[in-house]
C-alpha cells in the first residue's frame, strides 16, 4: 500500500470495477427482496448538496442489505421535469431567437428529446461519483415508453371511474412558466405589503362605502362588494348598487357569512375569476367572472382601454394613481401577508380561473389514510405521521393539466363534428358516436407528479405484471426530504393502494434540510452552497459521504461547513495508517481465521467492543439512526481499536513470543477485517481498496457477508475490567498534557487501591500502562506513599493516581501561570455572559452573531473548568493549600 491515500485514482477504478462485475445487480433466488426505489432527480438536475445526503443515506442502506445477502436492489431513474425542461429548451432557442411558436408543438418536442439526450442526465453521473450503487441496468425515466403506458393507464382508469374530470375554477396560475401548477407547487412566504382602502361610490349619490385590499389591479375585475350580514355598519347597504372605479360599472353589495368583519373595513371586493374565496362567493350569489389578464400576467381587453398590455404590477401602480387622482384613495398602511410563489421558478403566483382537469383525491385517500393509520406504513421521525394525516384528511382535488408541450399530453380527443369528449389509449380513428374522423387531443400535459407518483411499480412494469413486479413490489424503504411528502410521498401512497391494492413501502424516512453554518437553506442564489464535485475532486467521495453523515441527526436538518469536511477526510487517513501498519506487521499468509492461542484481557475487551460495536450499527441503520452508526463506527475503528488496541498490540507486534505474536495478527485481520464490513456502507471506496490489500482472493467487500459477531458477546466481565485500566491511562495522559510534560519525557507514576481485585488488574495490565503512558517507573500498592511533588486525581474506580513532577514541573511558577490564564478566561467570560444577557443584543443582532457569541461563551465555560482541574492536581508536599484547592 503506498503511503498515502489517493482518492482520486481508487474511486474511479474501483466504480468501474462494481459496474464490470455487474455487483450492482440484484442476485435474485429464493431470499427476501430489500428495495428502494430512488426519488427520481429531475433530467435538468446538477448534484447538489441535497442530493449528496439524500442518496448517501440510500447508498448505506442499500449495501448494508447487500452485505446481509437480501435479494437487493436500488432502482435509478429520471423525471422528465414537465416545467423546468421546457424552460431549458425554450432558452436554448431564445438564444438562436427562437420561440417554440415559431416551430410548432412536434418540433418542440423533438428539440426537447434532443436537448435530454444531450444535456440530460448529467446528475447520473455526478451520483456514480458519489458512490452510488444503483442497478443502472434497470435505469428509468419518466417519458420512456414504459413508463408512458402506466400514465395512460392510469388516466383512463380513473377517468372510466368519475375520479377525473375537467372544471373551470380558479388555479394557481404561473405567469412565467405560463402554466397552472398545484397548490402544493405553490411556497408561500411572509411578505412586507400593503394595505389600500378604497372608495366605492354610491349609484344613487349617497357616501358609497370603503373596501381594503392587498391586490388593488384585481378590482378591474370586480363584479360585487361583499359584507358581512349581521355587520350593522352595513345593513343598509346590502341590495344595493355602487360604482367600480376606473370601470365606471354598477356592482352590488351582498352579504355573504365569507367575510371577515375585523379585516380593513369590513367590506371585501369580490373578484370571481382570481380568487378562490370570490370565486365561491360568486357562484353563490350568480356573479359574472372576468378574467381580467392572459396567462403571462398581461392585463387583457376586459381591463380596459387604459391598462390593457400592462404588466399586472405596472397595472398596480397605474391604478394607484388613478385612484389618487380621483380623490378614490382613502388610505395606505403596512401590511404584513402571506405571497405565494411557484416552487420552480419563484415568480409570484397568480389566482386564475381557468378551464383544467381535476384528480377528486378524496376516495382516493381514505385507504391511504387508514394504512398509516393501522401501522401498515410507519414515519421516521414519527412526527411527520401527524402532518401526513392532517393533509390527507383535508385534502383537495388535484389540479393535472398544465399548459406545457414538454410531458404526457393528456389522452382525451374531442370531436370536432359533434363535441363528444372521450379519453382514449390509442389515437382514435373516429368518433364513436357521429363516426367523423376530424378529432382533436387536448393540447395540455400532465403534471410531472401524475407519472412519479405510480413510480414505485410503473418502474417495475406495470400494467403487465411482471416478474420484477411480482419480486419487487412492495418495495420496503422510501427515503427523501419532507418538503415532497405531499407531492410524491402521499400521492405514491395513494397511487399503490389504488392500483396496486398494497402499500408501496412500509417505511418513510424523512431526513432534514442542508444548510450553511448560521442556518440558511444552501442554494445557488445565497452562494453558501458548495459544489460536491469539488469536495469530491479534492478530498474524494467516501470524505463527503462520511462527513455528511455524522452531522445528520436522525430527521433535523444539517449545518454544513467547510470545517465539516474534516472528519471524513481525517478518518480516511486514520484508517488508511492502520491498514499500512497491519500490512507491515501482518505478513501474507497470517489470514483472518478463527483466533486459536490463549486471549489475554485485551484481546477479549477488543472482541467484545467489536460485539457491541455491530449491534449497535445494525440497530441504528435499521432505525434510520444514520449519524449514529456513523459515530459508532468511527468510535471503535478510531478509539477502541487503532488508540487502543493497536497500540497494545505493538507490544507483542515487535515482540519476541512467536505464539503470541501469531494470535496478534490473526486478531488484527479479524478484527480490521469486520470493521471494514461495518465501515463499508459509509465509506465504500477506501474499504474496497484496503480489503483488496490486505485480503487477496475473497472477491468484492461489496459482497462480503456483514460481521457475525455473537460468539464474542461473552465478554463482557473482561471488557469492564479492561475499562478500568483505560480510565488510569487517559488520568495518567490528562495529567501529562495539563502540566506540559513532553512525550519524550519518561515519567514515575504511583497508582493506590484498597481493593485487590482492582490492584491484581492493574498488575496484569502493567506492561501496557508503563507502554501507552510513557511511564519510566510504575508502583501499584495498597497505600502507596505520594512523590512530594506531584500532580493528583482519584478515578471514578476509586484509584489514587499520582504523577512524580520532581525535575519536570516548577510547581509555585505552574500555579500561577494557570492562575494568569484563569484570571484572562474570567474577564472574557464576564464580558460574552454580559453581552449575552443584554435584551437589545440578543433581539437585535443577526441571528448568526447571537449564536456565535453563545458558542463562544460554552468554549469558554469548557476552558475555565480545565484550567481549575489542571490547578486543583497540583501538591508539592507542604503546599497544599497552593493546590487542591
């Protein structure tokens, strides 16, 4: 093994190996299928942090079932992403001044296909980067033939049942992608407005009355003001009629329960066609509706001469003035409200009535529901539970056309002769019912959900039921962010149990959102995000993953830092020195048999540390418990073993016993070797290169057996006794360090215990105390007699531990040295706890400075109560009150 560990050249021979050997491949046979499907990233997608957690997170879960010898299999695939492609190709032709008018809807379409084949993709590869070991043979997209039918399929079916159909309501209109979307494609957030009180004026020459609104370009459209009916302000008004200003049209007041008597006035201008509380006003009272924009925002015809053509916020602020101009505007105030934006492209969203078709979601969700509710289907974290039945249980119609040319066009043709409207699998050649040939295709597409949601057995094969479908459905794990839980998550839900009558997964894994160090979403426009294929290119692949990993607790988001990155790149380094030095001491041929030769203390804590280390990683990846395994994981390989009993073990490594160095290296193969196969799932680069070092001609760790490991399980007398020992040598160390002795510095130590077991354990343990504490001189007595001069503490065993300074430590100058470093930690405690508890700096500074101050203020509570620990150990005999104090 070369001395240093290159990421850059192992990952990519070793990717390229899996693939060869086709290791990604489920093996199949008669033992349990463990699957996952992947959320499919959209065509347009580029690695992004997001992704990295999302698909490591699989990855692990994936090789860990692997490892277990399940039938496993990790299905990859792409979404066609509807909006966000057509976006794409549309640009690339504006930059050749081309519109997809220009070129008609088929030509679009083909340029689309061509951009995919081109472009698309890309995020494929970035995750065979990432490690990611997905069947790619089994490789899906969302417009593939295959995937096509089930969409169809689908449509029909549900169309055939009166569970869709087409209605003009009011949408969530995008006015940049030019389509309706969702309304859980619609972001709401807070916003800073305002608040425009205007005056109506009477018909008949009377005061007229005051209306409030957040949106005043939309009461061009306005065809009544509505009041509360037991509002006496207002009573005498109900019935009659006032003028819409700048339209100069009679609308009535009528009184209607909708209206919030506490909101501005009172009195709300109904605007059927863009809102939906109007909207539903006016079809109670038989209002007309008047859409008064086109699909990009425009103001239209119906607006009037003098704001048709505006952009509907220019519109604003002409009506504004006109307003003013009139003597119309009463009033403006601030007003805090809530502005929903478009998920893709953040433009704000516009409420529109519209022509579209409907999914009716509620009989599809009742089983949905109750196989939640009867454990058939389990979150993690268990508190999503409660929002996942909440939503469905207040569920709306699912708005699925959009006007796009990029997706599933929808499969219904009208006739052009008589209007009968039908949805068809295959083009049809005529009408049924008059026989005229001349049918017309509804121009919409499906929303890119309507083919993700069948995902988990569309991908399988279905309609057909195949024998992919029959091994791998259900699948049993779906991991992804909470933000789609209802797009995709609940939908799927739904879709299985309707199409397929079963569960499409038993578990939901939801983990938390990436962000920076002071707590903001990583994105692209923020500039805190950084680019994975750098991480990768620079510190490689099994860095990132583990790096990422251990500071994701189980469901709470993540804050990233660059600073992040170093425990996984310190670790592979760690790992990759131990593999070196084991290949140095272990020479061919020593092999990972079964141990034989007599265990000494050590020898069994480290077995029984290896027990517990596997059971809890295999508990903690079956409870979705990832940062926790990794944290175990790296305890024992780093701590337990490479600190610990690696270090033990040089002792007979450069020994002269033949036997018991033999026992060493078998234990040393073993034990690396198992903690490799734990390590695998995290870091599946590095382990495969070491494995393939130090264990020649067992093929793939990737398909090595996890650790059986219960045989060492009984050792757990001597693992406590070995911990007694450990706790000796990290005072001994403490102590060492706080006094500034130098490593090279051999020291006498004196350790005392009234109980003789405890002192028969130090003795068998001598050698290694004397060898990792650098000890000179080591005494072990009932009531041992303590060096004049010496640094002191009792272990939690009750041991008397004392570190002879004579010649070492200038006790008096030690002391006041720390008393100096004390007296300057003080003064800055005083000051960060001050600033702390001043009101205007907590409320008033960035959030990321308060936190900071915070971290600060806890490092320095750390330091402080070091520095009085180091000060108390200190005893020169007859100065005992300059110490332990």
């Amino acid at each position: 093994m070369k001395k240093n560990y290159d990421p850059g050249t192992i990952e990519k021979k070793w990717y390229r190996y899996w693939q060869d050997n086709n290791l990604f491949q489920p093996d199949g046979g008669s033992v349990p299928a463990f699957t996952i499907v992947i959320p499919p990233p959209n065509v347009t997608g580029i690695l992004h942090m997001g992704h990295v957690l999302n698909n490591t997170l699989q990855d692990i879960l994936i090789r860990y079932k692997r490892m277990q010898k399940l039938n496993t299999l990790w299905l990859p695939g792409m979404d066609h992403a509807g909006i966000a492609t057509q976006n794409k190709v549309e640009q690339s032709m504006a930059s050749e001044g081309v519109t997809k008018e220009d070129i008609g809807r088929d030509k679009f379409v083909e340029k689309a296909w061509e951009w995919k084949e081109k472009h698309g993709g890309i995020i494929i590869e970035q995750l065979k980067q990432l490690g990611c070991s997905c069947d790619w043979s089994r490789e899906r997209f969302t417009l593939d033939e295959g995937l096509s039918n089930a969409v169809k399929e689908t449509f029909l079916r549900l169309y055939d049942k009166g569970l869709i159909y087409r209605g003009t309501y009011i949408v969530n209109l995008c006015p940049r992608c030019r389509t309706a979307i969702s309304d859980e494609e619609v972001v709401h957030q807070p916003v800073k407005g305002k608040l425009w009180t205007i005056h109506y004026p009477s018909i008949d020459g009377g005061r007229g009355i005051m209306v409030a609104t957040t949106r005043p370009e939309t009461m061009l459209g306005d065809t009544a003001i509505a009041v509360h009916p037991e509002d006496e302000r207002y009573k005498h008004l109900v019935g009659k009629k006032v003028r819409l200003p700048l339209q100069d049209r009679p609308i009535p007041v009528i009184a209607d329960e909708m209206v919030d008597r506490e909101f501005g006035t009172g009195a709300v201008k109904i605007t059927p066609a863009h809102d939906p509380n109007d909207f539903e006003a006016g079809n109670r009272h038989g209002l007309d509706s008047i859409v008064i924009m086109d699909t990009r925002g425009i103001m239209n015809d119906a607006a009037g001469e003098a704001y048709r053509g505006l952009d509907r916020f220019e519109c604003r602020e002409k009506v504004i003035l006109d307003l003013e101009s009139l003597g119309l505007l009463e009033k403006v105030e601030d007003y805090d409200t809530s502005v929903g934006y478009c998920y893709r492209c953040n433009s704000i969203v516009e409420p529109y009535l519209s022509r579209q078709w409907f999914v009716r979601m509620k009989p599809l969700a009742q089983p949905a529901v109750q196989a939640v509710r009867d454990g058939r289907i389990r979150f993690f974290p268990d508190r999503w539970t409660k929002v996942y039945l909440h939503w469905m249980e207040n569920i709306r119609d699912w708005c699925i056309s959009r006007q796009l040319w990029w997706g599933h066009r929808i499969p219904v043709w009208t006739c052009i002769a008589c209007g009968h409207l039908q949805a068809y699998r295959e083009e049809p050649e005529e009408c049924p019912r008059c026989h005229a040939k001349q049918l017309e295709q509804d121009p919409d597409v499906l929303d890119t959900w309507f083919s993700s949601w069948l995902w988990p057995f569309s991908t399988l094969g279905w309609p057909r039921m195949t024998g992919d479908l029959k091994t791998y459905y259900p699948t049993q794990v779906l991991i992804t962010a909470p933000e789609i839980i209802f797009f995709w998550v609940a939908r799927m839900i739904m879709a299985g149990m309707e199409f397929m009558n079963d569960i499409p997964f038993d578990r939901v894994y939801l983990h938390g959102t990436v962000r920076d160090g002071i707590g903001r979403k990583m994105s692209k426009s923020l500039g805190n995000s950084p680019d994975p294929l750098d991480i990768i290119a620079n510190l490689g692949a099994d860095a990132l993953r583990f790096s990422m990993v251990m500071i994701s607790p189980r469901g709470s988001d993540i804050f990233f830092s660059e600073d992040s990155l170093n425990v996984g790149r310190t670790f592979n380094n760690k790992i990759w020195n131990a593999a070196r030095l084991i290949e140095q001491t272990c020479p061919p041929g020593s092999g990972a048999d079964p141990v034989k030769g007599e265990l000494t203390l050590f020898d069994k804590w480290i077995l029984h540390r290896l027990f517990q280390a596997e059971s809890e990683i295999s508990s903690h990846l079956e409870n979705f418990r990832f940062n926790e395994a990794a944290v175990t994981v790296h305890r024992f390989i780093w701590h337990e073993f490479c600190d610990w009993y690696l270090e033990i073990a040089k002792l007979d490594l450069y020994g002269d016993d033949s036997d018991r160095k033999a026992t060493v290296r078998k234990l040393l193969l073993l034990i690396f070797q198992c903690s490799l196969k734990m390590l695998h799932p995290f870091s599946p680069f590095i382990t495969e290169e070491i494995w393939q070092a130090l264990y020649p001609g067992k093929g793939s760790i990737m398909v090595s057996k996890w650790p059986e490991v219960k045989s060492y399980g009984g050792y757990r007398k001597e693992a406590e006794r070995v911990e007694i020992v450990h706790r000796v040598i990290t005072a001994v160390r403490t102590m060492r360090s706080e006094t500034h002795i130098p490593p090279s510095g051999r020291i006498r130590t004196v350790l005392g215990s009234g109980d003789p077991d405890v002192r028969e354990i130090l003795e068998l343990s001598r050698d290694a105390i004397r060898f990792l504490c650098r000890l000179e001189k080591l005494d072990i007595a009932l009531n041992p007699e303590p060096p004049a001069v010496r640094a002191t503490t009792v272990t939690q065993d009750g041991i008397d531990v004392y570190v002879d300074l004579e010649n070492l430590v200038d006790v008096p100058m030690e002391i006041q040295r720390l008393d100096k470093e004390i007296g300057k930690i003080e003064t800055e405690l005083k000051k960060t706890e001050r600033k702390l508890q001043n009101g205007n700096f907590v409320e008033k500074a960035p959030p990321e400075i308060v936190e900071k101050t915070r971290l600060i203020f806890g490092e320095l509570v750390g330091k402080m109560e070091k520095l009085n620990a180091a000060r108390n150990r200190l005893t020169r005999n007859g100065d005992e009150s300059d110490g332990n104090l």
